[in-house]
C-alpha cells in the first residue's frame, strides 16, 4: 500500500465518522425540537431531552423516532440502509475490507465515500426538520434567535 492510498484512506475514515457523528446529533436534536414527549415546550424540557438523548444509541434514537412520528417511506429506507453501513463502518470495518491492499483500500474509500454522502443527506432532512420547528417554536424566544435557534444553528453545522 503506497503513502498515497493511505492517506486517502485515512482522510474519508475520519470524514466519515465526522458526518455519522453529525447525522446521529441531527436525529437527536430533531428528536428534541420538533418531537418532544412533553405536551408543553419548554427550556427546562428541551434541556433534559437533551441530556438523555446524549447518551443514547443510535438504534435507541431510532426507536424514539419510530415512537413519536410517522416517518416517509423513503427516509426510512435510507436510515435503514444508514444505519446498516454505519454499524458496518464502527464495528467490522477492519475485517470488511484487506487494508494491506491497494484494492482494499480502494474499496474502504468508496464504502466511506458512500457512507458519508448518506449520512450528510439524512443530516440535512433532520436539519430541516428542527428548523422547521424552529419557526413553530419562535414565540417562546419573543421573536429573537435566542437559546433555540443558537441551540439549532450551534449544533446542525453541514458536515
């Protein structure tokens, strides 16, 4: 394996789990925003979601999705198929592909490639999802981009 191959392949593993990590903190946060399981928003409320959703798995936010909204179709094929490489990637990336290789390393690129276009995607819908909340949720912050739309902007960064 040349210098060359290996650090393309060391530069999209670490794009990669930079977007699956900014994927699974969209979700937690739409989660949060737009499907809170408190009747009345409120700060204190979106706090302790916050918190617990911190220490969750993805497969438990997915749960908690699944729980509180009625999801399209299409984005649940994509979150499933997400959710699949993603496990693939964090737990049997080393045994998936023969990284002594060049052709190995050629195909772990193209599995992150595809794994980081996936989860920018999904990102992107859970991002527009809590900013589309955002708007419902303005009057608590007199009309000001106060805690909400600073927690949003702060947090929802395209990877």
């Amino acid at each position: 394996m040349d210098t060359i191959v290996a650090g393309e392949q060391f530069f999209w593993v670490g794009a990669c789990l930079m977007s699956i990590q900014a994927a699974e903190r969209a979700l937690a946060h739409a989660i949060e925003v737009a499907l809170p399981t408190a009747g009345v928003i409120s700060f204190t409320s979106l706090e302790a979601d916050q918190e617990k959703h911190r220490r969750q798995t993805l497969g438990q936010l997915v749960g908690q999705l699944n729980l509180r909204a009625r999801i399209d179709p299409g984005i649940e094929e994509q979150l499933d198929s997400f959710i699949k490489r993603r496990n693939q990637f964090v737990h049997h990336f080393g045994a998936t592909f023969d990284l002594g290789t060049t052709q190995g390393c050629s195909d772990a690129v193209a599995f992150c490639q595809q794994l980081t276009s996936d989860a920018s995607n999904l990102a992107e819908v859970f991002y527009a999802v809590c900013f589309a909340s955002y708007e419902q949720l303005a009057p608590l912050t007199n009309g000001r981009r106060g805690w909400i739309g600073r927690h949003c902007q702060s947090t929802f960064q395209n990877p």
